[in-house]
C-alpha cells in the first residue's frame, strides 16, 4: 500500500530542531520498517528544497537528495496532472491552500492513495487518512 509523502513531512524529518521531529521520524522508520510504497512528487521536492534552502543553505538539501529521495517513488507532475491541480486551486478558493497541495490530492487520486505522510491538515479536510497520527 503507498504513503504519499509531503513536504510538511520532510521538513520535519530532516530538521531536528522541529516541534514534531521526533515523531515524523519514528513514523518515517516505521512506514519503511513495514515496506510501504513512499510516493511523492517532483513539486513536492523542488517546495522542500525551496524552503530548506532558504531557511538553513544547501546541507540539508543535499541530505534530502542523498538519504530521503533514493527511498521515494518520484512521480512527476504532466501537464494535464499540473491542469487538474490548478482548477482545482481556483474551485477550491482557498488562500492556505497551495498548487503544490492540489498536485498532490490529483495525484494521490489518480494512484488511488489514502495515506498521507504530513502535518499538514489540508489533507485531512481533504479526506486523506494523515500520518503520523499525533
């Protein structure tokens, strides 16, 4: 069964000194430990990287690419895919509410995935189950 994996997840797992660290990473350990597929998108990478980058330089960037993404199955966003999550960006009418985010719920329903590793709720009000559960 596949998780997909948000950058709320990734921030929080490659920056110790994040609230929620410790329990994303246990959840991190845990959803590899059970052989769960891990999916994510190249927006979610290059929204990561974007922040990581800004916030801390390039070292937790080249972390992210060197032990996170050889774990991750890369799904890249095609033009209809990036179509799909941009009318649903404007239908939805939501400022909190990101392109990336939209991707990802188009993604994860094309896939057919459920689960969301995140802390962002976003994905719970839109009815994704979200990991882990704190």
């Amino acid at each position: 069964m596949s998780v997909f994996v948000d950058t709320a997840a990734l921030y929080a797992l490659l920056v110790e000194t994040e609230e929620e660290h410790d329990a994303v990473a246990a959840e991190f350990r845990r959803l590899v430990d059970l052989g769960r597929r891990l999916v994510t998108s190249n927006y979610v990478l290059v929204e990561t990287a974007a922040v990581l980058q800004a916030r801390f330089g390039l070292a937790p960037v080249r972390d992210l690419d060197a032990h996170f993404v050889p774990l991750l199955d890369v799904q890249w966003v095609s033009k209809q895919l990036h179509r799909l999550a941009m009318d649903r960006l404007v239908k939805a009418d939501l400022r909190e509410l990101s392109l990336v985010d939209c991707s990802s719920f188009e993604l994860m329903d094309a896939g057919g995935i459920k689960d969301a590793f995140t802390l962002d709720e976003d994905f719970a009000t839109q009815g994704y189950r979200v990991l882990p559960r704190l």
